[in-house]
C-alpha cells in the first residue's frame, strides 16, 4: 500500500498527553490509550448527536452538521467521518451522495463493475487517494508505479495541456478495458475534482484514532480533557470561553481563579475538598479558606437547575458589606444552570460531578509564567496567603508587576478572603511601593488625604462578569447573553435551546454572541456563522446576497439578532438569514470571535 509519512506539530497531542496526566492525578491511574477497544457505543451516541466541541478534527460546524446525518457506529464510519468534510470530497460530489447512502434513502451504486472492489467501503464514492491509485490500476490499466505517478500529478495544480495529457491518458486506458466513454469521461472528473484535497486513508485513519481519544476522553474524563484543552490554546475552532460554557452546559463547574486555589494552570479540583497540595501547609487558615459545609460560599453546594422565575443565577446579590454571619462578599456562588435548562437536552449521556475545573493563573492577564511561578512557590513555601496584604509582602520585589496585581483582584482571586475587590485596590500600591511612595506624594501635594477607603460601590454580577472576560477571556459565571436576555425576549429572539423544536420553513429570529465566522472557499461565497447564547449554540448560513446588504454589521459587531427562516434535515437544523442587525445599547464583550476560510 501507499506509505504516507506526515511530522505534524499538533497541540491535541500535547492536550491528550496532559489529560491524561490529570486523570491520573484524579482517579491513580493512567488510562493506557493503546488498550481501547474503538467500539464503546456511548462514544459513537455522543458523536452522532454532534456533541464534540473540544474533539480532534471532527468539532467543526461542517463535522456537528454532518455527524446527525451520518451517525458513526464504528471506527470505520469515523475514518470516513474525518475524510468526508475535505475540500476534495465536496468538489468530487461525494458528500451528498454518500450521506444518503449510508441511511439508506438511495441504493449503493457503481458507475462500473470494477468500481466496486475499489469502492464498496465507502458506499460507491470516492474518498481516499489510495482509491484512485486502484482506479488508475484496476480501471485505467495503469501499472502501479504509473499509477501512484497519475495521483501524484493529479495532486498538483497543473496547466490545461498537462491536464489533457493526462485524461487521454486515463481515458484511453479506460476504453481499452471495456469503459465506456461516458462512464470514463464522469470518472476522470471524479478524480480530479478530488485528487488536490483528498486524504490518504492511513491519514484520515490515524486522525481518527485521535478523533475517538478525544471523545473518548470528553465522554468519560471531561474536566481533565477540558483543563488539557485550555492549557494548550491556541488551538482547535473555538475560544476558550466557548470550552468553558460547553463544560458548564453539562452540568460540570468551572471556578474562578483563586489565590489559594489555583495552579499555574487550568487544573481539576476536588468539590468540597480542601486545599490543593500547590497551596502548602500553614496554620492559621481563615475561616474561608477551610471546605465550606453547604450553605455556605466557600465550596459550593451541588449544581441544582435555577428555579422558575429566577433570571438564571439564584441567589441573594452580593453587597458591599456582607449581613453579619453571612458569606464574604466576592465569594460568589457557583454558576447554576440556566432557568429551564435541562442537561438531559443536550446529551443523555452521565456526565462526571466529583471534580471541577479550577481557572489557572494561566488565564490571568500580565501575569506571566514567572508571576504565575512564583505566586505558587511561594504558596508551598509559606503556605496559604492569608490576606491580601500578606500576598503583598510576600510577593513584593518578585516578578510580578503592579498591573498583574491588579487583574488578580479584579478577576476575583482574593474574594474567599473575604475583603470587597474596590477596599483591596484602595492605597494598595502604597503597601506595594513602600512607605516611600506615601512621602513622596506628601512632598508633592499640599492635601492631606485620609487613606481609610470610602464607601465605594459595589461589583455586580455584571460588573464581574465583563471583568473576567476582560481578564481571562472567559467567565465561570453567567454568560454575556444573560444580561441581554430580557431585551431579547423584546425583541423576540427564541432561545437557542427552542431552535431544534421549531418547525421546518418557520420564520424565526435567533440572537446570540458571535464564536465563528467562516467562508469556505468551496461554499460559493456562502457565509455561515455560530450565534451562543447561554443554553446552547446555532449556526446561521448567510447567502452572498444577503451577506452584501448586511457586510458591515456581520462582520464587526460581537452581538447579532438574525432574522430568517428554520432549516431542518436529519436531526440538523440551521437558519437561513434574510435579516441581520446588531444587538444595542449592550457594552462591547472583549470576546472575539474565531473566523475561519
């Protein structure tokens, strides 16, 4: 067979090896990925209801449009999977006919006998190089070193007299073999419109073996696979916060960073466990810092649905002072579901609920790898930081700067201390600096001012969440539609979580954060977009006439409404656009969308 050898520097290599580590840490052993058996059918379920975000080469909104149709039951069907949503399929029609094939609605057919040996696997179609090597042998005549030369030159972008070189040669050979001309003729475009973005099928079956690794991994690890996948960003279609807001759609927790309870990175946390091995020994603990028994804002009590009428995150608002015997402020409770979510919604599938994912120092901007180093040596060393002026007189001189203080208080890493972020940021630097700062601020003003904090306004949940996306480029609270949901409904924008139950033809408005924007060169200046709102995702596809009315605003503007109509096929569904416009009167999300070719 043909031998394809390719050195690819993939970052899913680096997150499987990492998980893997981390599943360790969690459960004593390493899983041995050589020993899977490829056939557990809870994977295949998940993949055909198109839930892989985070999933090697098959996370793509062309793989979760596809996948529903398709439905993966072996690992053949997956290396079909991974080789099917290619340029080099689409050009060679192959798509659509091998997805009516496999669920039946049009029977395998061969456009001659000698196809079928070749062809039969992949339900008649072409999709592997490998098959047009057997083409030109079996069908064409070719000997196999010729042949594997035709799919060699079949693979360059080559001029008009090479090409017609090259099909009189096909064709001829054809003939010879009893071809008709018109069957020789439809195959040799086949080949072409395949050949220059075809994979070779150990390709295709190598990315496969990671494809269901990684879903396997999703499936029955998913914080150690998604603490792998935020470790090693960039990577992957989607940005780190659509990683997070997948993770908490399955009824699993992202928490914030915390001083004491963070790592340098993302890593898993036991819920209701007590302080990680990274925070050291050190006697004293304040109160908030020991396992919280529930009720209380420590550690959180059980993920539970919000109850009806509540706007999504129940809970008492946090103020500026805490009533007495009550929680600390900043010590916010743990994001529930949305009002009316059900996880069963999205998958039937047991999701684990022992551990959370804990945000790393690593999402914390300007703090650096030697900042983020050196906030936990200093933790095993000497233990828990005990407040925030402590933090300061241990870390001061160190690598970190004064901005990078700054966003930790922000982002909230100091709230299980129990102090408001605004007190902590009043006359920090002053603590940080040295006295020397003070006397030099005396010297140059004739003011004396009190250093004891004023009364200073509180941070609200919005407030919170605008600066963990602006600090961490994510939120393990509410998600930025959240706070728009109620001008929605206004405006009449279903929920994303509706959309499936929508009839075929509908008119429809949805709206939602935009996460990807791509124009494949194969679509015919087809746009298609991915709206997220906190229940779920969308994809919109946006024909080139409607995209030119609407260019500017699609393209700049982080919140859309879209008006269109319900597209529905095989368990897919998507909205046509006839409409766009941006949501207004909302502050702009320091999110950006990832926007592909």
């Amino acid at each position: 067979g043909l031998i394809k050898m390719d050195m690819l520097g993939l970052r899913t290599l680096s997150v499987v090896a990492e998980a893997l580590d981390l599943i360790r840490d969690t459960t004593g052993a390493r899983p041995d990925l050589d020993a899977l058996t490829l056939n557990d059918p809870a994977v295949y379920e998940m993949c055909g209801e198109a839930d892989t975000i985070g999933v090697f080469q098959i996370e793509s909104r062309a793989q979760m449009q596809t996948l529903p149709r398709t439905r993966p039951r072996t690992f053949n069907d997956l290396v079909v999977e991974v080789a099917i949503i290619r340029p080099g399929p689409i050009q060679g029609n192959a798509v659509h006919p091998y997805i009516r094939r496999k669920q039946g609605r049009e029977s395998v057919t061969y456009a001659h006998p000698l196809l079928e040996p070749i062809l039969r696997d992949t339900l008649g179609v072409i999709l592997y190089q490998e098959q047009i090597i057997e083409i030109a042998m079996q069908v064409a005549g070719m000997k196999p070193g010729r042949a594997d030369g035709f799919r060699r030159a079949m693979t360059r972008h080559l001029n008009r007299v090479e090409m017609s070189s090259l099909e009189d040669e096909f064709v001829s050979g054809c003939l010879a073999n009893g071809v008709p001309r018109s069957v020789a003729d439809q195959l040799f475009t086949a080949v072409q419109g395949f050949a220059v973005y075809g994979f070779c099928r150990s390709h295709a079956a190598a990315f496969a073996r990671t494809s269901y690794e990684t879903a396997w991994m999703k499936l029955h690890h998913p914080v150690e696979f998604a603490c792998g996948l935020l470790n090693n960003q960039p990577m992957g279609f989607y940005h780190p916060s659509v990683l997070v807001e997948d993770l908490k759609r399955h009824g699993l927790r992202a928490l914030p960073v915390d001083i004491n309870r963070s790592d340098v990175r993302c890593m898993p946390e036991l819920v209701g466990g007590s302080l990680p091995a990274s925070a050291g020994v050190r006697d004293g603990i304040p109160e908030p810092l020991k396992p919280a028994s529930a009720g209380t804002r420590g550690i959180p009590e059980p993920l539970k649905p919000a109850s009806a009428g509540t706007r999504g995150i129940p809970g008492p608002p946090r103020a500026e002072t805490p009533p007495a015997g009550g929680p600390p402020f900043g010590s916010r409770p743990l994001p529930l579901l949305p009002t009316n979510f059900s996880v069963s919604a999205l998958s039937t599938l047991p999701v684990k609920t022992e551990h959370a994912m804990r945000i790393g120092f690593n999402y914390v901007r300007d703090l650096g790898e030697e900042g983020r180093q050196a906030i936990v040596a200093d933790r095993k060393s000497g233990g828990p930081f005990l407040s925030f002026d402590d933090f300061l007189s241990r870390l001061r001189g160190g690598p970190i700067s004064p901005r990078a203080v700054r966003n930790l208080v922000m982002v909230g890493a100091f709230d299980a201390l129990g102090s408001p972020r605004r007190a902590l940021l009043w006359g920090w630097q002053e603590r940080w600096h040295g006295a020397g700062l003070r006397k030099g601020i005396d010297r140059q003003s004739e003011l004396r001012l009190d250093g004891t904090a004023p009364e200073l306004p509180r941070i609200d949940d919005f407030d919170a969440n605008q600066l963990e996306y602006r600090i961490s480029d994510l939120s393990t609270g509410h998600h930025l539609i959240h706070f728009c949901r109620d001008r929605l409904r206004e405006l009449g924008a279903v929920e994303t979580n509706k959309v499936p139950r929508i009839p075929n033809n509908q008119r429809v408005r949805v709206a939602g954060l935009v996460i990807t924007r791509q124009a494949p060169a194969t679509a015919n200046k087809i746009r298609f977009f991915t709206l997220e709102d906190e229940f779920g995702q969308v994809n919109v596809t946006i024909k080139p006439e409607v995209y030119a009315k609407y260019r500017q605003v699609a393209n700049r503007q982080p919140i859309l409404i879209i008006d269109g109509v319900m597209q529905r096929q095989d368990g897919v569904h998507s909205v046509l656009a006839s409409h766009i416009e941006a949501l207004t009167g909302v502050p702009r999300p320091a999110q950006r969308s990832h926007d592909y070719r």
